[in-house]
C-alpha cells in the first residue's frame, strides 16, 4: 500500500516546479563553488518574490497547501519603503481619514 504525501512534501513539489528553470540550470553547474550557490539562493529568492507579487490571490501559495496565509505589517511595510522615499504615503494610508473640514 502506497502512502500519500505529506503537506510538505507537495508544497516541495509545487516550489520545484516554480523553480524548474533555476533547477535545468543548476543541473549543468560541474564546479560548484559558495559564490555559485549564493547566486543560486539569491534567484530563488527573486522568483519567489516576483511569484508572490504576481499572485491572483496574496498568498495563494501558502492556502493551497494548508498553511495559515500570514497577515502583512503594515507598519513595517512603510517602514521597509522609507529608503525608497514612499514612507510617507504609506503611513498615511494607515491613519484614519480626517472628516473635518
């Protein structure tokens, strides 16, 4: 009797699908070397990220394998976005609006 996969084991596969043209590629590396992996590891990172932004639904990703999809802090995303110069629309958003006039 065969046993089903885990929930990780398909949220794996869902992520080495994703990265399959990452995965060809590494396949034909024969000198590995900690620089080779560090570029390895930051396109991993990028795809994913690009991914994410690019999904119908945010955290699409994590709904379809069953894991808890995780709230955004807002507060640290106007923080992150300060060195970008947008600080400062994204903390307004996060104030109520002013009905006075």
């Amino acid at each position: 009797m065969s046993q089903l996969p885990s929930r990780i084991d398909l949220l794996e596969l869902d992520i080495d699908l994703r990265l399959a043209d990452l995965w060809r590629e590494a396949a034909g590396i024969s000198d590995w070397s900690l620089e080779v992996v560090a570029a390895f590891m930051r396109a991993a990172y990028g795809k994913g990220y690009c991914d994410a932004l690019t999904e119908d639904s945010p955290g699409a990703l994590c709904a379809d394998h069953g894991y808890r999809v995780p709230g955004r802090n807002v507060e640290s995303a106007s923080a992150g976005s300060s060195s970008t110069g947008s600080a400062s629309t994204g903390s307004a958003s996060t104030q109520p609006a002013s009905t006075d006039a």
